[in-house]
C-alpha cells in the first residue's frame, strides 16, 4: 500500500512537471495579501475613471480580492495617496511621477515619494481642446485673452499642466478647475469659454459634449508644439481624424505616457498577480476603454525612471521583457 502510494505521488508531481507548474502556482500563499483593494482614478467622467475602475473590477474578479476604483483628484493625488499607503494601486501621467518621486508634487512639495513603484503601462493622455461651434473659437491662436479655461482637477495632470503650456505659449487665460463631467456640463451652460483636458482618447465627456450640441475640436500649430516638448515633459502627438464623428482633419498636439502604479510594500504575489490579470486581458481591456490598445507589455520601456515593482519584474522577465536593473525597485 505505502508503494502505491508513493507511485501515486510520483505521478502527479510528473504531472505537475509535465505542465510546467509548481507547487506554489497550484496552491499559491496568499496569506500576506490585503483583503481589499483600491485604485486611484480621477474625476467622473474622464478616461481615468472608466479606465481604472474597469481594470480593478477585471483584477478583483480575477483575483477573488474585493476591489474597486475611487474617484480621486488624478495623478498628483494617487502619488500622494499610494506613497502614503491609503491607496494601494494608482494610475499616474509620467510627469506629476517624475515631479512626485523629486519632492515636487504640488499636494506635497519636499516630500520625496519613494513608495511609488510601476506596475505595468497604460496608454498615452493626449491634451486636446474644445469649444462650442457658437463661440468661434477653433483653434489654440482663436482663444481670446481672458478667456475662462476649465482643466480639470487641480490635482490632475491637465489641471497642473494646461497652465503651463498656456503660460509657454503666452496666452493668458483665467484658468477654472473641476471634474470632467462638471467642466463639460460648464462649456455647455456658457460658463467657461474652452474645455482642455488630457486624457486616453476618445474623451468620454468630449463625447457627450459633441452628442448634445455643436462644437470645434482643436489642436496647436506645428511651432506651438515644438516649444512644448522642448519647454515641457510631453512628446508630439496627433489626434486622428474620426477620433469624435466631427472631427474631419488630424489635430497636432502633444501627449505624456501614463502607468499604473503600486505601493512599494504591496506582497510581490499579489503584484503579479495583479499584473497578470491585466496585461493578459488586452480584448477585454479594450472592451472597457478603447485606450486600452495601448496597453501591452511592448510599451514597458515608455517608463524611464520610474523604479518597478518586484510582483511586476518578475511578470514582464517570464514574458521575455527585461527590466533595467537600475529600475528594479
């Protein structure tokens, strides 16, 4: 009997083998993993917050892990909060991270965040303008000085850069800040005169603005684009023609890539597990936000000095993708 037994042991480890698994993936230690999770997005109605809280329910349903997404000020916010641990998952724009991990986080100047760790790439947010077709306004030069100019949040990334750029290019302007959803109810009403935000495209209250009333989409000249990306953390970017039903011609403009993010002292297990259900659901990410066709594993290299989790090194190395050792938090 102890023969037979001993046979049958044998046997389901050749199993095992055979199936290139082992012991811990088959019954994996969970016993340091939190019992819920959250996500940092943004404000209702912009792409982070569609995007995020679909991936933290795919992760928590994936997972057995109770998740969701919270709705937060954006990138600058979801540093602070991640880095402090009351949020352990967020989504950043690479330049409130770079700006963040410096001591330079506009919610906490001098404070170093050193807690944030990548965990996989997102998409490019592409800053894009709109006016209702009523005012005239149709393009960067046709914004009147004194303008009233929602961008969002003053925590997110349009929030903190459209001021910026608007200040590079020498158009002064009355900046508003708000939610997506607020600031495009705002175009509407005749309350602010342009909406520019940054965001995954298409922007889903950019959508809803162009469904209900006429509007211009608008972009920058050839010469404003080259002084921001000397000037500021974004690269070229055009937004296609078709992005919205009325827009008919390519709009230039500039982007910054986005990444999602972890609590450095998150469980490495988790981490890869949170990756894994990620980045091997492509179709059913896209599903949730077309933006998501950007998030492929390809695109790790998009993120140059952001340390990486350990749960998300050894994901991106099993699949053949070899993080810098400089970055490997």
């Amino acid at each position: 009997m102890q023969h037979l037994f001993g046979r049958k042991v044998l046997t389901a480890l050749a199993v095992i083998g055979a199936l290139g698994l082992t012991a811990p993936a088959v019954a994996e230690d969970r016993s340091d993993w939190p019992d819920s999770f959250t996500v940092g997005t943004a404000s209702q109605g912009g792409t982070y917050f569609v995007y995020g809280s679909g991936w933290a329910n795919l992760v928590s349903e994936a997972l057995g892990v109770n998740g969701g997404g919270e709705v937060t000020g954006g990138p600058v916010q979801n540093a602070a909060l991640v880095q402090s641990g009351d949020l352990e998952l967020g989504m950043v724009t690479m330049g409130p991270a770079y700006d963040a991990m410096n001591g330079q986080s506009a919610l906490a100047p001098g404070l170093k965040h050193d807690k944030l760790r990548a965990i996989f790439p997102m998409y490019k947010t592409a800053f894009h303008m709109v006016a209702l077709k009523s005012s005239g306004i149709d393009s960067f030069d046709a914004i009147p000085d004194g303008a009233a100019v929602g961008v969002g949040p003053a925590g997110g990334t349009p929030g903190t850069y459209w001021p910026r750029f608007f200040e590079t290019l020498g158009k002064k302007i009355e900046i508003r800040h708000g939610g997506a959803a607020d600031l495009a109810g705002q175009l509407q009403d005749g309350l602010i005169d342009v909406f520019a935000f940054a965001a995954g495209v298409p922007f889903p209250s950019y959508s809803q603005v162009e469904a209900q009333t006429g509007v211009n989409f608008f972009g920058f000249s050839a010469a404003q684009v080259s002084a921001l990306v000397e000037g500021q953390p974004v690269s070229a970017f055009t937004i296609p023609a078709g992005t919205y039903p009325s827009l008919d011609k390519d709009n230039a403009s500039v982007s910054m890539w986005n990444f999602a993010v972890a609590n450095a002292d998150l469980p490495e297990s988790f981490v890869y597990a949170v990756v894994d259900a990620v980045m091997s659901q492509n179709e059913k990410m896209v599903e949730i936000h077309k933006a998501a066709v950007e998030t492929l594993p390809e695109n790790f290299d998009k993120n140059t000095f952001l340390p990486w989790h350990p749960g998300a090194v050894r994901w991106f190395r099993e699949k053949g993708f070899e993080i810098p050792a400089d970055l490997q938090g």
